[in-house]
C-alpha cells in the first residue's frame, strides 16, 4: 500500500506515508461527489494503519509472521 520494501526503515515508511498522505488526504479532495470523499477517507485510513503497522517493531513483526492482520 505504502509502495515500500519489506525491509524498509521507519524513516522510509514515514516519508512513503506523508507522499501518499498528501496526495489522498480527504481535505485534499477537490470534489462533491460523496463516494469519492468516502473512498478518500478509507485510502487515507488504510495508509494510516500501514504506517502504524510498519513502525512499530512488535506490530510489524507479527504482520510478517502473519499473526495479526491490521492492514486488511
């Protein structure tokens, strides 16, 4: 989701994530369409929880095992 490598630094994952936060963030959304606001908010929260994920050594460690799927 983040476009980063399994083993990518946090420092890399925060840099992905404000990329693509900018690009998707509902506020950006120049539109009225309520389905597309609505899509916006679900991508900017999935990038999000990716981040969350992928930052926190414990979380990602028990994503990559498999054990826990906060990114679904």
């Amino acid at each position: 989701l983040l476009g980063v490598d399994k083993n990518t630094d946090e420092v890399a994952v925060k840099t992905a994530y404000k990329k693509l936060s900018l690009i998707v963030h509902p506020d950006k959304l120049n539109s009225s369409d309520e389905h597309a606001k609505r899509t916006a908010q679900t991508v900017f929260a999935k990038l999000a929880m990716a981040k969350e994920v992928l930052c926190d050594p414990e979380k990602k460690k028990q994503y990559d095992e498999g054990t826990v799927s906060h990114m679904g």
